[in-house]
C-alpha cells in the first residue's frame, strides 16, 4: 500500500498519534446529509476513528453552491480541500481568489469565515481537518505551528508531480501533496496510482509505525487489517487504521488510485 520512508524506529515515533482505531466507510453504505446551501456531506470516519481529534467529510453539489461553513474556521491547524471532480472556488480577503480544479488541493491553516467557499455543478471534494484547540489523551494536539500557517499550499494535478516508486512499491506514481513541509513533517498526505496489475502476494503483510488514511478514488484493492473481514475497496471508500495494525493488500487493480494520509510524515515499515 505504501513505500518504505527513511524514519526513526517505531520506538522513537512520537508517542501520540491521532487515529486510534479502524474505521470502514464504504461507498454503498454511505448517508449524505445536507450540509447547508445546496451542499451534501458523508462521513469519512475519521472522526471516530481519532475519538474527535480530526474530522474528514466527502462534499458533493449537484449544482453550483456555498459551503456554508468549513470543518475549521479558525486557528493554527490543519486543514486541506482535495478536489475529487469539478471545481471548487475560494474568495477571501483583498480578493484573493483560488479556483481549484479535479486532482488540485490547497492545505490552508488559516481559513477562516472570511472564505467564500463555491463548489461548481457536479463538484464533489474531500475535506480533512483538526479543529481548533482539539486534545487527545488530554493532551493538546497540534499538527502545525502558528508560524508555519502563515501561506496556504497549492499543489496542482500535472504529469510532471508524479515520480515512480522504487524497491517494493514500483508499480505505483506517487504525488507528493507539499503538505509535509508545511506542517514541520507531522502529517505527509501523497497520491498513489498502479502502473501495473498487483503482484502474486501483493504487497504483503506490513505494519507501520504512523496511523493512516486512504480514499479510493478508482480501481479496486483487497485489503486484509488484523483483527477485521477482508474487504474489497471501489472508489468512493475509505478506511483508517491506526498506528502498528498489521495489514495486507493482495491484489489491486491496474487502475487502483487512492489519496494517503500518513502521520507522521516519517516512519518505519516492518513485514511481518
């Protein structure tokens, strides 16, 4: 599922870590809900799978719309928009103003209300979030200094921002997202995309020593997670796991594409 990353070893990552446990939201047992101007919202479940230390929702419009509210309005914490399909607008202060296409993102920790934010007809976008001043294990979590919030980051979606996988992983492009840097390395959030058909075995049993999220965006993977049934994965499905969960993926599809969120940025990958 992922490419091993130069880290410290699972004994020096740091000791907290947002996602607690697995959470499973498919597709086909999703429950949209309004979310206010126009605007429908499903759960990603990762608000329950991080006991409420950071949110995750898929936005969809079935014609042009103001979100009314994002997941965090204020603060120093994280917060990214990925376009799934269509456009997503915003407006904020001295007309400042960013228009997102399909595969763009914005990693923005300062939005707030003064953001118009417009999704176009069709436009369906992911949004993951910490809300401001959350706190896990009584402990304040926080996934970025004020001064590192100061400028949003802009990744767009051209040919040039995927590099091939090398060792165990080369049948995947990945796409770095920019979000590492920004947040001094505590959150890492990257696009992979199967170049070739799954090899016998897949990609083996593994476990790691950050906690993560995926969301399939095509194609399919069998996903085996410890403790839970084998599930095959469409696109529209998402799944958290946390930190030293072992898991296998045996097959994928050619297609199989997926956006990754791994915290922390750097961390050891042992088979098991």
């Amino acid at each position: 599922m992922m490419e091993s990353r130069t880290a410290p070893s699972a004994a020096e990552a740091p000791a907290w870590l947002p996602i607690r446990r697995y959470d499973l939201a498919l597709q086909r047992d999703a429950r949209w809900q309004d979310a206010g101007g126009g605007v429908e919202q499903r759960d990603l479940g990762l608000g329950g799978a991080s006991e409420g230390a950071m949110q995750g929702r898929q936005l969809r419009a079935a014609r042009q719309a103001d979100l009314p509210e994002a997941l965090r309005q204020a603060g120093t914490h994280f917060h990214l928009f990925y376009v799934v399909q269509g456009q997503l607008t915003l407006e904020g202060p001295d007309d400042v103003r960013t228009v997102l296409q399909a595969g763009d993102c914005i990693h923005q920790p300062a939005l707030g209300r003064q953001h118009r934010i417009t999704l176009s007809e069709g436009a369906e976008v992911l949004e993951l979030a910490v809300p401001a001043k959350p706190t896990l294990a009584g402990k304040e979590l926080e996934l970025e200094s004020s001064q590192q919030a100061a400028q949003p980051v802009i990744n767009r979606d051209r040919p040039e921002a995927y590099i091939q996988g090398d060792g165990p992983r080369s049948y995947f492009l990945y796409r770095d997202l920019g979000v590492a840097a920004a947040t001094g390395r505590r959150v890492h959030i990257h696009i992979l995309k199967a170049t070739a058909p799954s090899a016998p075995g897949g990609t083996g049993a593994h476990k790691h020593s950050m906690c993560q999220l995926f969301y399939v965006f095509r194609g399919w993977a069998d996903l085996e997670v410890e403790g839970h049934e084998s599930v095959r994965m469409h696109g529209g499905d998402a799944m958290c796991i946390s930190a030293g969960t072992r898991h296998n993926v045996p097959a994928f599809s050619p297609d199989y594409a997926i956006l990754e969120l791994c915290i922390p940025a750097d961390y050891d990958t042992v088979g098991t």
